[in-house]
C-alpha cells in the first residue's frame, strides 16, 4: 500500500516536470523569435510607407497632365509649327489694326508687299468691276465699305508670315439670301489623328489665301468702296466697284465658298461623308477636311503622289 502511494506520487511529479519542460521550452522559443517577428513587422510597416509614399508622388494634378500631352502623331504631320495661347495672344494684340499702322512699323516693307500681293491677285481674278462716274451717279443703294485686316502667323520654320486680307463690311449689310455653310466637326479632325497615329499616315495642311475670291457671285449685286492702299491711292476710297465674285466678310461667303469647293473635289471623284459633309473621301486613301479657309489633307504613303496632283489641282482652283 505504502509502495503504490511512492509510486503515484513519482508519477505526478514527473508529469509536473514534463509539463514545466513544455512550458519553458515554449517559452525560450517565443523569446529567441521575438526579435525576429519586431523586425519582421518593422520591415512590414518600412514598406508600407515606401509604398504609400512612391503611390502619392506618381499620382499627377488634372492640370499639369493636361499642360504637356504626348503628340500620337509623332512626325507624319507636316503642318506648320503651333504656338501657345500666350504667343497666340501676344500676336493678335500687336496685329495692326488700320492701314496706317504697318505702314509706320518697322516692319513696313513686309506689310506692303503683303498688300500688293492681295490687290494683284483681286485684280487678276477679276473680283469686282469699277463703276464709271455716271453709273457710280445713278447708283440707288448705299455701296458697302471695306477694310484691310493685317494678320501675322507663324511659318513652318517658326519665322512670321504677314497677311494682309482685304474684307468687306459685310455687318453693313443688310439685304441677303441664304448664308449657312456646314462647318467641319472636331470629332471628324480627332477621327482623323487617331488614323495618323495608328497607321503612320501623313497630314498635309494648306492655307487657300484666295479661296473666297473663287466663287462666283449669284444674282445678288454687291457695291463696295476700295479703303485706302489700293493701287488708286487716295482715290480709292472714292471708287465704287461691283463685286464679281467673293470677299471676305460678305454674308453669303461661307455658303458660296462651300458650293464652289464641294463641286470642285466632286469632280476629282470625291465623296463628302455622310456623317460630316467637309470630310470628302476618294478610293485610293485620301481624306480631305475642309474647316473656313483651310484644307486638311490625310493619306498613306502610298497615295504620296496622288496627293501632289490633288494639290496642284487645288492650286490651278
């Protein structure tokens, strides 16, 4: 009896100190990985922060994204250089505003020949025809007015290009038929990069200078006194001529513009579009979008010399 009480009670200390081994080898084990769990989570936290921190400087202000966008067109464009709104700004502040004006400026020399070059080629068009003292007498409407608009835009090579436009004051006038002309659509011109980006097209980008001296004048008569700087000298502003075909500024000009351009591609085999009439397509590739007084010429590289025929067709117009 005395035997089995020692041997139970060996037993339960000896569970005890099985029990206290556990305990203490569980215990040396958490403290050796202790450090290594801190450094674990510091480095856990380290990189958070380095994560949020890389996360916040990549993102970029609406405005800043939108200051710089990446051209898609690359080098196929060949139009003429832009300019910022600021230099846009800049320049249509210090356009002249009468005649008077370029002709007194430094740059003068440019501006006369500018205006020479616009009085020769109405003249040589045949744009108006001068009415004779009697029949000037006779006239029973007031003739409209007219003016020179001096702009200056940039070349290719970035140097300035000095316009000279002769307009008359269509605001004066007050009796005329019908004047809407549709306009090319943004989307139509976005439609257009976006086939230049992704096929590697090219666009070519021309400036009609006489493109509202083409169309012929309707049944409408038009008077129009000549502004100062005509050939005529101080007599122009006391001649009064008929118009023959358009000007800048008449009411119907962009409807007669419009008509004149539309039949004459029509008869180089284009087609306007259906979605956007100043969009006129042709079988072998070319796009032309025709926007007031510019033309928008997109093609393949394979159509490169169709286009140069298209060009010196328009340049004959």
């Amino acid at each position: 009896m005395h035997e089995a009480s020692n041997e139970k009670a060996e037993n339960a200390h000896s569970l005890r100190l099985r029990q206290e081994d556990r305990t203490t080898q569980h215990s040396a084990a958490v403290a050796e990985n202790l450090p290594h769990s801190w450094c674990l989570r510091r480095k856990d936290q380290t990189a958070w922060r380095s994560a949020a921190a890389i996360n916040k400087s990549s993102q970029v202000e609406p405005a800043a994204a939108a200051a710089a966008p990446a051209s898609p067109i690359g080098s196929h464009v060949t139009t003429s250089q832009g300019k910022t709104s600021a230099e846009a700004l800049m320049t249509s502040a210090t356009d002249p505003v009468t005649y008077a004006e370029p002709m007194e400026s430094p740059q003068r020399d440019h501006w006369k020949r500018a205006t020479e070059e616009v009085s020769t080629s109405i003249l040589l068009n045949t744009t108006c025809s001068t009415l004779n003292s009697r029949e000037a007498r006779q006239l029973q409407v007031k003739p409209i007015g007219s003016k020179w608009v001096y702009k200056t835009k940039p070349n290719s090579d970035g140097s300035p290009r000095y316009q000279a436009l002769l307009v008359i004051k269509g605001y004066k006038q007050l009796d005329f038929g019908e004047s809407y002309a549709p306009v090319g659509k943004l989307t139509t011109l976005r439609y257009l990069i976006s086939l230049i980006g992704r096929y590697g097209w090219n666009m070519d980008h021309l400036d009609a200078v006489a493109v509202f001296l083409n169309p012929e004048m309707d049944d409408e008569d038009i008077y129009m006194t000549l502004p100062e700087g005509w050939p005529e000298g101080l007599n122009a502003p006391k001649i009064i001529v008929r118009l023959r075909k358009d000007l800048y500024g008449h009411k119907q000009a962009p409807r007669l513009r419009y008509d004149d351009i539309n039949a004459f591609l029509l008869s180089l085999v284009f087609t306007p579009s259906s979605a956007d009439p100043n969009l006129h397509l042709r079988s072998d590739g070319i796009l032309i979008l025709l926007y007031v007084d510019n033309v928008s010429i997109s093609y393949p590289e394979a159509a490169t010399k169709a286009v140069m025929e298209v060009k010196v067709r328009l340049s004959e117009k």
